[in-house]
C-alpha cells in the first residue's frame, strides 16, 4: 500500500527514510501507521451499508431538504420585493426598473437553488475507487485593499476511476492563517474502493472498514472510533 508524507502529502518511496519533497523525517510515520495496523480494533465491516435507508438516516435527509425549500422560498422572491419597496418609498428607483433588477437578481437565486438540487441529487451517485492522490501547492492573487498580492495555498486532490469508466475529482484546499479539515484526503487512499452519495454531507463511503480505527458520520462529518454504532455527535447511525 503506497504510504503518503503527513507533512505534504507526497507520496513516499518505501524504503526512504525522508519525504523527497519537503525532507519530513518519514521514520516515525512508518512505525506510527504500522503500529496503528497491528492495534486496530477490527469492529469495520466490508461492504458498503445499508444505514442509507434508515429511518432516522432518511428523516436527518428529508429535514435537509425541507431546510432548503425553506430557504428557497425565502431567498427567491427577496431581491424582487426589496426593490419594489424601494421604489415605492423613493423616487430614485423606478417601479419598472424594480421588477428587471429585482426579478433579474431573483432569477439568479432560482437557478442557483437547481443546481444545489441536482448537485445533491441521489441520482448522481456512483461507484469506483481511488485511482490517485495529489498535493499541489498552487499560488492565487488576492485584493489586501491597497494591492494585489500572491498567496500560496495547499490543494489535496483525489482522483476516482467510476465503475461507468469516467474520472471524478475531489479537490480540497487550505489556505495558509484559516483552519484546514481534510475530510477526504486523509480518510481516503490508493485502492480504495468507495460510493459517492452526493445527498449526504459526508460524500464517500469506503467500502473495506476492517482495518479502519475511525468512521466518518455521513450525517454530520465527526469522525468516530469504528467500534461506536451511532454517531457521538448527531446520534445518526454510522455506515457499518
């Protein structure tokens, strides 16, 4: 199993004492992830679960949903009363130029709301396995106020091969002075074989837990010691 840097995320030559990429000592690392091996608790399971038609896994699902019919009703019609009330109470703004500006703004916010729908759709999933892992450290221009400066930022990217042929990415970033969650990069390896359920927050389910000390929650995202059934943090069953 090819072994990665903790330090960039390189991957590591199995004999190499150091990372050829930032020079990290990878020694401990190597003793560390075989140690870890050797005391795994063997509570994973093999074979994807079937926790997605829970009852309480469907319900967390439909609440998700409601949430966002909810905000979708709010949001849409916002920009367009906001502009009528405007031009009512002022003499700036034109009832006619109320209904283009607000219904135009209110038109982007309807079709953001379809492409969070199918973006999210169930339909999307697929399955396939982990064909590559890659650190990048890439650069971007940003606005200070005053002047544009170059920031450098980390991007982690995984790369799947689908069972349908095709090639999906997920790609993470940090950028340097904010906090970095890695949900996938680190969870994830060469090999692996996974389910992608666009639906639930946590995106992927690993199909080999058996060697796994932790397990994500697909409802809220905290990890959990792979032993637990029901999640610490939301109470949603785990996809053992």
């Amino acid at each position: 199993m090819a072994k990665y840097c903790q330090n960039c995320g390189e991957e590591l030559n199995s004999k190499a004492k150091f990372c050829a990429e930032c020079g990290e000592a990878i020694i401990s690392q190597t003793v560390e992830t075989e140690s870890t091996q050797v005391n795994s608790k063997l509570c994973g399971s093999v074979g994807f679960s079937d926790k997605i038609n829970d009852p309480k896994i469907l319900e967390s699902i439909e609440k998700r949903k409601k949430f966002s019919r909810g905000c979708a009703f709010i949001m849409i019609p916002l920009p367009l009363i906001i502009y009528l009330i405007v031009s009512f109470v002022s003499e700036e703004v034109e009832t006619i130029d109320a209904l283009v500006i607000g219904g135009a703004i209110s038109f982007v916010f309807f079709l953001f709301i379809l492409l969070s729908l199918y973006i999210s759709s169930a339909k999307r999933g697929w399955d396939g396995v982990v064909i590559d892992k890659r650190y990048k450290d890439k650069t971007r221009r940003v606005n200070n106020g005053d002047n544009w400066e170059i920031e450098h930022y980390d991007e982690y990217v995984i790369t799947f091969r689908t069972d349908s042929g095709k090639k999906e990415r997920c790609v993470e970033s940090f950028y340097q002075g904010r906090a970095v969650d890695l949900d996938y990069y680190q969870y994830l390896e060469i090999g692996d074989r996974v389910r992608y359920n666009p639906q639930l927050n946590y995106h992927y389910e690993k199909y080999d837990k058996s060697h796994d000390d932790y397990i994500p929650c697909m409802m809220c995202k905290k990890y959990n010691d792979i032993c637990n059934d029901i999640c610490d943090s939301c109470g949603n069953p785990l996809f053992k």
